[in-house]
C-alpha cells in the first residue's frame, strides 16, 4: 500500500489532491468554515470512495492549521466508510452497520484497522464499537474532532462518530501509544463529587479538587490550564495510564476533557524526556516493522501546543519523518482499542 498527503495551507481542496488518482481511502481534515464545502467537493472528485473527514488540523512534515489536508491511501487496501449516529444517546443502535462493514472488508487481527473521527462522548463511543472489534482481535486508532461534526461518505453528520475499517493487502498493521508523562510522587486520590456529564472533578480525597491541585504544584487559577500540559492527571487502568487534562476551572472543582468517576483512583502526573520517549517509540517501531509503507498518527491537542511552546514541533515531525509516509491529525482526544486518553499519541503502521 501507500498513503498519500497533501495540504493547502489556504483551504484549497484542489490543491490539496492534486496527483491523487485511484484512492481506496480517504481521509478529511478541514476547518470550520470549509467543512461542509470540502465534504461535497470531495465526494464529487471520489464517487463511491470510502471517506471520512473531521474538523482538525493534519501534518505530515509541517502543519496545516486553518486550510485542509487529505490523507488517502492506495495501492492495496480494502476499506469500508460509515457512521454511528446518536453518540451522545444511543450509538449501539446503529452498530449493524459495523458488523456489516467488517463483513465487506473482511480480514483478520494481523492486517485490519479501524480508524474512527468522533464528535463527542467518546468513551461510550469506543465501548459500544469494541463489543464488535474485540471478539475478532481488531485494533482502532482516533480521535476528536472539533465543532461537533463529522463526515463519511460525503455526507456531514453531528452527533457521530465516522469509521473507516482499513485492511492492508501487503501486509502487517499495528496500533501503538506514546504516554510522555510518568508519576509525580506517590500521590493517589480518591475521586468525589463528580458530575459525570460534564466531566466535572469536585474533590480529592475529600477535599477540593482545584484546591489540592494548587497546593501541590503552587500555581494561581490562571496557571492551571497551562500547567496541566505539565502536570495533567493520570487514571490506573491495569499497568496503564489514562491521562486526564483539565480543561477549565469551576468554582473549586476542575472540568476536566474525560470523564472521571466517583471512587476512581487517580494520580498526578508531570512530564518526561520527551524528545527521548519519541526515539524509543521511533525504534519499536522500527524494531516492529523493519519495511513500512505507511503510519497514521494522532496527536493531542496539548501536546501540539507544549510542543511548540518547547519548540519542538518541526522536530517532532521531522523525527517522525524517519519512519517514512508519517501523516496525522491535531486532535481534542485520542482513541486506542476501547480506551479514551488525553495528551497522547496513538498510531497505526502498516507493513
């Protein structure tokens, strides 16, 4: 297989899929006001191409911020584009359609992907799409989207989450995920006072949630939001860590991008070598796949804004860059198998 990037820093679609013949799959990153346009513009120029598309920034050595990308891949893979509708209620109601999807693309755990663009209430999301991916050992790579919307098959839809299930004919898949954070301390919390819905955290260990926060790390309200690309809390999840960021202060509670339960045990976090985390996840893959036609990432939000307050991005990318075809999306959220995470990356390689 290979993959395809291309972008228009000044939203031109053309441009952006100019020398793109024969795609098997594509995927859409565009900004708010072009959205809806570049969905019907795309379809036009792809009839009957599986696609999916969301509102983000993409990157393969540089960034695309405000304009459009397109990612696509060609020359040998079977694809199959769809959605979910009703994520914030019911997404399981449409989930027929997965089944049916997999059933088209056929493939196995070692060759087939599902790469997923969602608008919203992602855990729920990535539980109700593993009840069809886990039995048969499928992995999935996403992430969030901005404004609440989300296109498949040039159609835009709010209130979804848009699938592509990808099968590489040349060879091996396999999804990875970067954590560039490790515990601060022997810290843990007990979590109360939480509202669910809107991803409030009221208290820790019984005490204000914000109040703890400031007490350890000695920052003002307005230092928070900046410091949790720092210091963002951690969810024990087995031998793994489910990061949480803040994302505003309320009151003395902390809203936090996920979703945090009460009676859930949490941790504080701070941040690591991340130039030195980026090689080794560099070397495992290469360790992993020796040939490869092609990687798909997704990188959070905050971690695109840390590292170009670092002035590390161009080197991220460029990094990155040595392991061949490495294009992604900027995301709000980050989607790996079943489990939603904040400040991370996720990726698929293709052999």
């Amino acid at each position: 297989m290979r993959q395809y990037f291309a972008m228009s820093q000044r939203g031109d679609l053309a441009e952006a899929v100019n020398g793109l013949s024969n795609p098997q799959f594509i995927m859409l990153l565009s900004n708010d006001a072009q959205f809806e346009e570049h969905v019907k513009a795309l379809e036009k120029l792809y009839p009957g191409v599986p696609s999916i598309g969301c509102i983000g920034m993409g990157y393969d050595t540089r960034v695309v911020e405000s304009g459009v990308a397109i990612v696509a891949f060609l020359d040998g893979v079977v694809a199959a584009a769809n959605v979910l509708e009703q994520v914030s209620t019911m997404p399981v109601k449409y989930i027929s359609r997965l089944e049916e999807d997999l059933r088209k693309v056929g493939g196995s755990d070692r060759d087939t992907v599902c790469i997923d663009f969602c608008a919203g209430n992602d855990a729920c999301v990535l539980t109700t799409i593993n009840t069809v991916l886990s039995p048969r050992g499928i992995s999935l790579v996403g992430g969030t989207g901005d404004a609440g919307r989300v296109s498949a098959n040039g159609k835009v839809y709010q209130d979804a989450v848009a699938y592509g299930l990808v099968r590489n004919q040349g060879g091996r898949v396999k999804t990875y995920k970067e954590n560039i954070y490790h515990p601060l301390g022997n810290y843990r919390f007990i979590a109360s006072q939480t509202d669910r819905a809107n991803y409030i955290l009221g208290a820790l260990n019984g005490r204000p949630a914000k109040q703890v926060y400031q007490s350890i790390l000695h920052v003002t309200d307005q230092e928070i939001l900046t410091q949790t690309f720092k210091n963002p809390f951690g969810k024990l999840n087995g031998d793994d860590i489910c990061i949480i960021s803040i994302k505003e202060v309320a009151g003395n509670a902390l809203a936090c991008f996920r979703q945090v339960n009460d009676s859930d045990v949490l941790i504080l976090l701070e941040l690591g070598d991340y130039r030195a985390i980026t090689r080794q996840t560099i070397q495992k893959i290469c360790a992993d796949f020796p040939k490869r036609s092609a990687v798909f990432s997704v990188n959070c939000l905050f971690r695109y804004k840390l590292f170009s307050e670092q002035g590390y991005m161009q080197d991220y990318l460029r990094d990155m860059s040595q392991l061949g075809s490495h294009a992604g999306l900027v995301g709000y959220g980050e989607h790996y198998n079943n489990r939603f995470v904040n400040q991370s990356m996720t990726c698929v390689v293709f052999e």
